[in-house]
C-alpha cells in the first residue's frame, strides 16, 4: 500500500516581515527611524519613502519574522517619533487577483481605438493614392499624353467619391426664380443646460483602493473621524468593487479636517496613496461611478502596502 504524499500549508502569500509606518515627520531620516525600531528586534533595513529628495511621510521597516513584526505593531502603533505619534500597521503585497486587476486596468488606459481607426483610414487613403502614381508610367507609356492625363482624372474622380461619401450630402439651394418651394431644414435640438456641480460637504470620495477593500475596511480608515456611513463602490456587470468608494462624515468640520490631514499626510493603503476630496452634491454618493471611474484612473499610485 503506498504511502499518501505530504501536504504542507503553505504560508500567506500576502504577509511580508515588514510594517508600514505613517505619519513620519518630514525631518526623520532612514538611520532614525532604524534606531527607533531596533529594541523590538534585528532590523533588516529601514526605508522612508520619497518623490526625488522630499520625504512622503511614511515609510517600511523590515524584520526577519513575522511574529517580530506583530511585536513592533503592538509596541510601536501610536507611540512618538519626532513630536508625531506613527501609525504602525503589519505591511502586505498585493494578492494575485489584485495584480491582476491594477494590471487589466493599466492595459486599458493604454488602449487608444480613436488613433487606430484615424491611422487605418490613413492607411486606405495612401493605398488609393499608390495606385493612382503607380498607373502613371504605364499609361504614358502605351497611351498618348491625353490618353494618360484622362486616366489620372478618372482615379483622382474615383478617390474623391470615396472620401465624399463618408459626409452627408448637402442639399442644394434652389435656382433663382424658380418656383419649387425650399426644402425645410429641422431645427437643431437645444442642448440641455449644463448643471454646475458643487462639492458635498459631508460626502467624500475615496479613490485608488485596493480592489479588496470592504466597506468595513473603509469605515476602519477613518476610525479617528465622526463619520455616518462608507461604501465601497460594486461593478454591475461582475458584482467587483471598482478602485474607489465614500465616506459620510458628521458634519462639514469632519470632513474638513479629513482632508486637511491626509492632505498633508497621504493615506496609504496596500502601497496606494489615496485619493480624498469632496464628491459632487448633485446626485448621491453611491450613483457617482463615472466621476470615481475618472478620478482612480487619474490618481497616482505609489507602490504600498496595506493594513
């Protein structure tokens, strides 16, 4: 009887030997932040994000184990560095599905169909005009000078009927004198009045999530902030959440002191800056996908990691 194979368990793909550290001072360098973290245990490398030599205000220190990491979780979270109390959070990498999607989500940004159709009618108009240039020597040759001239008039006729049938075709005036009554030309339709949008003061719009993140999750975010509700927001066609969602706040001094703050300090989650500004007050929070697609497809994403 043969002996069944062994089956291991294999570790979580998304826990790292690293925590994320936020709300850093300006000031703090890589050797400090080593310094501070070195009594929980051996660090292995401590690094503050930057864009070119400005500090980001957060940064990642690694350890050679996970259970060192919860340690300086527990023993770090809150405590001060540099006058500023750090938000110290287990840091993870993106899961398979979440690659995936932010690399779905780049492809089609890179897709341009306006300039391919431009370039294939290109295309189709070069080879018209080849043809033409390229029946020009034979026809001198084997025909008379006029011979030749009438053919080239016959291709360029040929090439401009063509082009011309792409466009509708405009109607004709009719003849001074004459009788026959002017064809009437309907009116155009009155362009519906644009509706000038004004930021809410309590909705806020929260883009470049990880495609994981739970209304849940979201709502834990702002734990430190007087808020009503949060919604991350669903595709209808594939019941997936789409990159962004909304937070309600209390009242409009919430919500400005949110954004005051991550505005100076970014939220970062799952090595993504958020996005955090007031959503437009003309229709409600959760019906707003076309502004949230706009803005995740404009935000910067930093490489992160998250809670």
């Amino acid at each position: 009887m043969s002996a069944s194979p062994e089956t291991t368990t294999a570790p979580a793909a998304t826990e790292v030997p690293k925590v994320f550290v936020g709300n850093l001072s300006f000031k703090t360098t890589d050797g400090q932040l080593k310094d501070f973290f070195s009594d929980v245990g051996e660090v292995k490398e401590a690094r503050i994000v930057t864009r070119g030599p400005r500090s980001m205000g957060y940064g990642f220190v690694s350890y050679g184990d996970i259970e060192t990491v919860n340690k300086a979780v527990a023993a770090k979270n809150q405590a001060e560095l540099d006058g500023r109390p750090l938000n110290v959070e287990v840091a993870r990498v993106p899961t398979k599905e979440e690659a995936a999607e932010r690399a779905a989500s780049k492809s089609a940004r890179r897709r341009q169909p306006r300039r391919k159709a431009a370039a294939a009618a290109d295309g189709e108009a070069k080879t018209d005009s080849d043809a033409v240039e390229a029946a020009q020597p034979s026809a001198a040759s084997e025909n008379s000078g006029e011979d030749a001239k009438a053919a080239k008039a016959g291709a360029n006729r040929r090439n401009t009927g063509r082009r011309t049938r792409r466009f509708p075709k405009k109607e004709k005036s009719p003849a001074e004198g004459s009788t026959a009554p002017a064809a009437s030309t309907p009116a155009p339709a009155a362009a519906a009045p644009k509706v000038d949008a004004t930021p809410s003061e309590t909705v806020t719009f929260i883009g470049n999530l990880p495609f994981s993140t739970t209304d849940e999750e979201l709502s834990k975010l702002f734990a430190g902030f007087s808020i009503t509700a949060a919604h991350v927001v669903i595709a209808k066609k594939n019941q997936r959440p789409k990159g962004f969602g909304f937070v309600t706040f209390a009242n409009n001094e919430e919500q400005t002191r949110a954004i005051k703050q991550f505005g100076e300090q970014p939220l970062v989650v799952a090595e993504r800056v958020l996005s955090i500004k007031p959503a437009l007050s003309e229709s409600p929070a959760a019906d707003q996908a076309s502004e949230g697609e706009a803005a995740a497809a404009a935000s910067a994403a930093a490489p992160a990691s998250s809670a």
